[in-house]
C-alpha cells in the first residue's frame, strides 16, 4: 500500500483519471485509511472542479480558457 507521499504524487494523474486501474485502488485504499489524504484529495477534487465549470461557463475564447487552466496547473479533461 502507498504511503502519504506516494499517494500525494498520485494526487493529479488520479484526478485526472490518468492512473491505471491497480494505482487507482491503492490510492483509494489509502484515502480510506488516511483521513489527511483524504481531505486533500477532496479539497484539491473540488477546486479543479470548480475553475473547471467557471472556464467552461464562461465564454471565453479557447486560448484564454487554456491559459487559466494552465495557471491552475492543468488542462481541462474534457
Ligand atoms: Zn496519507
């Protein structure tokens, strides 16, 4: 099982669903025993879900949109 900081390392490809199937259950089986993990892992969920809608809501144009996603240290997984 992952450690805090292997599970930390995995904290975007996870979200980003870029992880294959066995990471992504060793990541969940130590969120479900980690609470400080945990907690990160929703907060940082959040977050990226929340610039995600407000650059897709927003009528932008495609180049500024990539540029505050990239900011926030992504790109959008359509
Ligand atoms: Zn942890």
């Amino acid at each position: 099982m992952y450690n805090c900081s292997e599970c930390m390392e995995r904290l975007y490809p996870f979200l980003d669903r870029e992880l294959d199937s066995t990471e992504r259950d060793e990541v969940r089986q130590h969120l479900d025993r980690c609470r400080g993990c945990s907690v990160r892992f929703r907060f940082e969920g959040n977050v990226l879900r929340y610039v995600g809608e407000i650059a897709r809501s927003t009528h932008c144009p495609p180049e500024a949109r990539k540029r505050i996603l990239r900011a926030c240290g992504r790109l959008a997984a359509d």
